[in-house]
C-alpha cells in the first residue's frame, strides 16, 4: 500500500528534525520510503504558532493500513521531542498521512485524506512532488488540479529520501 505522509516542524533546526524523522520512519518495521519531497516555507496555520514552519512530503509503501502508519507517526513524533500542546502551535515536529492510495477512512482519531489537504499549498505541493498523479479516493480529483497545487509557495531545499546505508543510524524501533 502506498501512502504520502506530510512533516512540518516550526522550532529547532527545522530542515534536519525533518531529515530524521524520515530516516526514523525509513527504519521502522513495515514502512519503506520510497521518494521525499522539496522543502517548503510557510507561515503558520490556525493562527496560534508564531514560527514560519518547514513542510515537506514521504512517499511510502506500508505492509500494514493506516492505523499502523499513524501509530508509527506518533512514536516519531515523540522519539524527536514533540509535546502535545495547543492545536495549530510551534512544534519540534509534526507528522501526518495526506493520502493513502485508493482509500478513504475516517474514525475519531484519523482521517484520511488529510481533511484540509485541498485548501493547504503546504500540504499539496509537497504530495504532488512525490505523487504527482495523486487523486482523491472517491471522487476522483486530481490534486494538481486544486488551486492550493498552483499557490505560491517557497522552496527551500530538498527533503533526501534516506540512502540504504544511512539507516545503521537509526535502528529500527523495537516491536511492541
């Protein structure tokens, strides 16, 4: 199964907490990193943070469903520093599923696709860099198609997908 998981960070060294977390997740039983997005600035969302935010995109193939891969997000998420605090504030880290191939799924804890994908430049472009074709699940528009894929939005860099030989770094975490 192949998914797009959105990283922003807005505190610390933004670009390498990010560079991490992919290798992190490259390490993690199950998840394969496939692709990795440009670097993108942008102003905060929701009003609350204070920090201009990184953002960026993975593509991943998963063995498990989404469930799995936002359990997976969380352990990231908080291996690299991040503390629950208010919605839309600065954060060490911030990792979520923008799409999964084919599907729609919705519970209290998870929806996908992300439900302000379609309004978020931030969120688009990087998942059109790594999956330039993706559609939504169920009606079928393509995401490039959105105005939020022709927003203006500054590139930074490149978010590296993780070389093979890289990962010794970062052990994969141990089964629970």
């Amino acid at each position: 199964m192949i998914a797009v998981v959105g990283l922003g960070a807005s505190l610390g060294d933004r670009a390498a907490t990010l560079r991490t977390a992919v290798c992190l997740l490259a390490a993690w039983p199950g998840v394969e990193v496939l692709a990795a997005s440009r670097l993108y600035a942008s102003p905060p969302a929701g009003g609350v943070a204070g920090g201009a935010f990184l953002n960026a995109a993975a593509r991943v193939r998963v063995s498990e469903g989404p469930e799995a891969l936002h359990a997976a997000l969380r352990a990231v998420e908080t291996r690299l520093g991040r503390r629950v605090t208010r919605r839309w504030a600065d954060r060490v880290l911030d990792l979520d599923i923008l799409w999964f191939e084919g599907l729609e799924w919705a519970t209290p804890t998870l929806t996908v696709p992300h439900p302000r994908l379609a309004e978020r430049a931030f969120a688009v472009r990087p998942l059109l860099d790594v999956a330039s074709g993706a559609t939504h699940p169920t009606t079928g528009t393509p995401y490039a198609s959105l105005p939020a894929a022709r927003a203006p939005i500054a590139c930074v860099g490149v978010l590296a997908a993780p070389r093979r030989e890289a990962l010794v770094l970062a052990p994969k975490p141990a089964a629970s």
